[in-house]
C-alpha cells in the first residue's frame, strides 16, 4: 500500500512539475500525407436501410 501510494505521489509530482516540457522529449514526423478524396463522403441511406433491415431479421 505505501509502495502504491509513493509511486503515485511521485507520478504527481512530475505531472504538476511546470518543467514538464523538458522531462517529456517527443517528436512527431509525417509518414505519408494523406490523399483527398476523389469524391465528397456523404451518407448512403438506401445501403443503411439494407443493412438495418438485415440485421433487423438476424
């Protein structure tokens, strides 16, 4: 028990540090830009309804 709550007090003490920027090094590198869509996404009602409508009888 006192093991769990000093590893929390420690746990807190980092979180609320204001140096938390300098503790935590992170970098973030773009893969592959995401293509555009050809074209817009708009719903599909009459493939929802067939769908609801079969797992309605399921």
């Amino acid at each position: 028990m006192q093991a769990s709550q000093a590893v929390a007090r420690s746990y807190a003490d980092i979180i609320s540090s204001p140096n938390i920027a300098e503790l935590v090094a992170a970098s973030v590198t773009l893969a592959d830009p995401a293509p555009l869509p050809d074209d817009p996404v708009r719903p599909k009602p009459m493939l929802y309804l067939l769908l609801a409508g079969i797992l309605g009888l399921v």
